[in-house]
C-alpha cells in the first residue's frame, strides 16, 4: 500500500471559492471516504483551514491514479498528488544502514 497526500487550495481552482461550513466539508470528505474503497483507496484524514480555502488529504492506495479517480467520484479536484512515505518516532529511532536505504529508494 503507498500513502499519498494530495492538496486543494481555492486560488488555484481545487478548493470552491465561497467559504465552506465545516458541515459542509465533512460532507464532502464523508463523500469521499464512502467512494474510496470501490478504488481500493482509504481517505485517512484531512487538515483543512476553511478560511483560507486549503485541505491537505492523506491517502492510501495501490497507486496515483486510483486516488485520482475516488476523488473525481465525488467531483472533488485537487492541485497536486505527493507520494508520502508514513513515518513514526518508532521508525525514527532505528539506523538505517546503506544497504537498506539504497533498497528503498
């Protein structure tokens, strides 16, 4: 599985240029969580600033494109998609050594 985080931001056309409610946003990212898994995709979470008009989503699934279309199953665009590796302070505090790290690139 590989996470993805995908941003929508209203001065770039990604985001609806009136002000949401956050009613109105939970809405929408309900939407989105319900239309993920006919993609074999997870909605995870969304930090979101309503005044601004900026969310961030975080995502999983097999690949870009499937992430793609669970959001265009809800008519909900994005600006950019970013493949993310999930790292936890556990993950943090074991070496990597050079071998590993080039396998994993």
């Amino acid at each position: 599985m590989k996470y993805f985080i995908d941003t929508h931001d209203k001065t770039k056309g990604s985001f609806p240029l009136r002000q949401l409610t956050e009613a109105e946003f939970f809405a929408k990212f309900d939407g989105l969580e319900e239309a993920a898994p006919r993609f074999g995709v997870g909605a995870h979470a969304a930090h979101v600033n309503l005044k601004e008009g900026k969310a961030f989503c975080f995502m999983s699934g097999p690949d870009e494109e499937a992430v793609r279309k669970a959001h265009e199953a809800v008519d909900l665009p994005f600006d950019s998609m970013t493949e993310v590796k999930r790292i936890t302070g556990a993950d943090l505090r074991h070496p990597v050594d050079a071998q590993t790290e080039k396998a994993a690139a």
